[in-house]
C-alpha cells in the first residue's frame, strides 16, 4: 500500500475538524442545499416516466390501428415437370456429343 494516503480514520478526523469549522449558518444552507435537489429529481423522473408512457402508447396505437402489410409472396416461375425447356436447349450440343465418343461413357 501506499503510505501517502491517509486511512479513513484519518479522512474522518478531517472531517470532523472542517465540520467543526463551519459556521451554523453555512451548515443550514448546506443542508438545505443537499436536500433541495431530491424533490426536483423526484419529479423529473415522474415527468420522464410519464412522456415515455405516452410515447409507448402512442407507438402502439399506431401499430393496431395501421398495422404493417407483409411483403407481396412471389410466384414460382415455373413447374419441374415442364417439357419447355427441352426445347430451348442448343442443338449444337447433340451434334457434339454424337460426334464424340463421350456419350458412350
């Protein structure tokens, strides 16, 4: 550990010392000070708490009364039982393969 650091027995007796310090009028507005900020904190979270509700309802709203459309389905182009494509095909092909001894493989 580091001994520069005072322990907090020693903090506390500092404290105590500057606590000792003060006038009572300086402690009045010191306390009042440090309970001043709860009351307007409480209703800020009130008021943040509310807005999102609103907003929350609001969404919601929205959603039921307007729900978003699915995409369109699209179609298959064609069946696998087709003949059409057989007839599409290249004719070179079959002059190559009758030329060739790889159809007999």
């Amino acid at each position: 550990m580091n001994s520069t650091l005072p322990d907090d027995a020693a903090l506390a007796q500092l404290h105590a010392q500057a606590v000792n310090q003060l006038s009572p009028a300086t402690l009045a507005r010191l306390r009042a000070a440090r309970h001043a900020p709860r009351q307007a904190r409480a209703h800020g979270w009130w008021l943040a708490t509310a807005c999102s509700l609103v907003v929350a309802l609001g969404l919601g709203i929205s959603f039921t009364a307007h729900p978003p459309e699915p995409p369109p389905v699209q179609m298959a182009g064609s069946a696998g039982d087709d003949s059409s494509d057989v007839l599409d095909e290249n004719p070179d092909l079959y002059l190559w393969l009758g030329a060739t001894d790889l159809a007999m493989e």
